[in-house]
C-alpha cells in the first residue's frame, strides 16, 4: 500500500511495467525455465568477445509475474487511472485492476483497453437503469421536468420510497428494520446493508463486456 501524490502518477509506470535482464548462468536452470513457457520469458541473444557465443537471458519484472492478486486504485483522478491501465496492459500476466466507477468519465480512458485488461470498478451508487422500475420512474421525471433524472434526483428517490417503507414498518426507530447481515433491496441500487455500521455495506461491482457496463458481483 503507498499513498501518492498528482506529481508521482509515472510511479505507477515505473513500479508496474519496470523490468530487468539478468543472465542464465547454470544450464539446468535454463532447461528448467524453457520446460515452463508461461511462467518464464527466456531469450537469446549473441555475445562477442572475440569469439561468438549463445548467451541465454531471462526477463524479471520488479513485481513477479502472478505474484500478487490484484491492483487497487482509490482514486479518481486520471492521471493515476491512465498510467496504471497502461502498466497493466504492458505485463505479460494481466494482473486484476480495481479502479473507481468514474474512471469511465475520463476521455483518456480507452474502454477497449479496459476491457482487455478485464478491469473492475467499485461502484458505491450504482443506478440499474435496466430495472422496469427506474424506466417507470425515469419516463414519468421526463414527462414532468423535460430532462432525464440526475443521479442526485435518482438517489433522493430511492432513499424517500426505502427508508420510507422502513419508517412505516418500523416507527421512528427504522433502523430496526436493519438487521445485521441482511439486505434491504433498494429500488435502483443493490441495496442496503447497516447492521451496526454507519454507511452502507453494500457496495457494486462493475466491467465492461462488449463495450456495456455490467454488475459483476454485490
């Protein structure tokens, strides 16, 4: 874990996609490295000192191929969101990026890239708006204000009608209706989940598939 700042975004670059060259010396290392393709890059290379020789190498990354289980970024700002996205498409074994949601809304970000990275977004407010009920609710905000609903006017929605519904079946003390472990359904969103906690624990997972944004896992 490292905090950076603006100015140390090539960090990223540099940490993620470095990469050295370090020489075989033993022959049985060598057949060792050649019997496992997919874990090793092994090349050759000629070598002169007066007399031609055939000189193995093998390519390290300062961060082991398959060697950690992913990458998170906790951040919006682009400058970390296009380097890391590069760095990742450089190394041979794709290593698991999570990014933020709004990393979409920047013009940098190519979604082909993203999406051959296999990328995932947190996505702590995500709108379904392939539910029958965000259609209804969005065809009759349109008929009303000429403009499609905000994600600030499709949020104070579904906090009116679940809380709401909580406060009808619970009184002033809703967050009875709130047990620990147990998911209210929202009416756009995943959900809610409190419990004893202060926010809500459930948050949404994005990628892409084909160019469309996709609920990966709650």
């Amino acid at each position: 874990m490292k905090p950076l700042r603006s100015n140390e975004a090539h960090y990223l670059i540099d940490t993620l996609s470095f990469k050295k060259e370090v020489e075989i010396k033993s022959k049985e290392r060598l057949d060792s490295m050649l019997l496992k393709p997919d874990k090793y890059i092994v090349k050759s290379k000629q070598k002169t000192f007066g007399k031609d020789s055939l000189v193995y190498i093998e390519e390290v990354w300062s961060i082991k191929r398959d060697s950690i289980g992913h990458i998170m970024i906790a951040s919006s700002n682009p400058l970390f969101a296009t380097n890391t996205i590069s760095a990742i498409e450089i190394r041979p074994d794709k290593i698991p990026v999570i990014g933020r949601e709004d990393w979409l809304d920047i013009p940098q970000v190519n979604y082909d890239q993203v999406e051959r990275i296999n990328a995932v977004f947190i996505s702590p407010v995500f709108i379904d708006k392939s539910r029958t009920t965000y259609q209804s609710f969005s065809g009759n905000y349109m008929r009303k204000y000429k403009a499609p609903p905000s994600v600030y006017a499709s949020l104070g929605y579904e906090t009116t009608i679940v809380f709401g519904g909580l406060m009808h079946a619970n009184g002033n003390y809703f967050q009875a209706g709130l047990p620990e472990g147990e998911i209210v359904e929202g009416v756009f969103t995943s959900g809610f989940e409190y419990g004893f906690h202060n926010d809500n624990q459930v948050v949404t997972f994005l990628k892409l598939e084909n160019n469309q944004l996709v609920k990966e896992v709650k």
